[in-house]
C-alpha cells in the first residue's frame, strides 16, 4: 500500500523528523464494522520519507475483496 502525504514540517511537534513521525506509528482502519491494527514503518533515502505498513493476512484479505488496489 502506498499513498502520498505533503507535511508542513513546521506543524510537526517536538522538532521531530517526518520519519521519526511515522516510523513506530500506529494506524487504525475500519472496514465492515471490524477494525485492525497496524504498525507504520519509515526510512529515509536521500529527501525520500518511504513509510510502510506491515498488514495482516486477514487486512489483507479484507482490502482484496473490497477494493480494487493492489
């Protein structure tokens, strides 16, 4: 899953890095009145923040047959 966020670094509290914002992170998603849990995970390459998610199988499943992403 991949998706794009412009930050304004000054908004980011405690003087931290975006990728210290997301890395460690957690995220909710609901999807058909059950909600899942996952973990953010960030790098940094150059001025690129890449930040991923770790789904489980069962998120996955559920994202597979409700949507069209890939």
């Amino acid at each position: 899953m991949s998706f794009r966020i412009d930050l304004n670094e000054s908004c980011v509290v405690d003087g931290q890095s975006v990728a210290q914002l997301f890395n460690g992170a957690w995220f909710r998603l609901t999807v058909g009145g059950q909600t899942y849990s996952f973990q953010a995970q960030a790098k940094v390459v150059g001025d690129i923040v890449t930040v991923s998610f770790c789904l489980s199988d069962d998120l996955k499943a559920v994202l597979a047959a409700s949507t069209t992403a890939t």
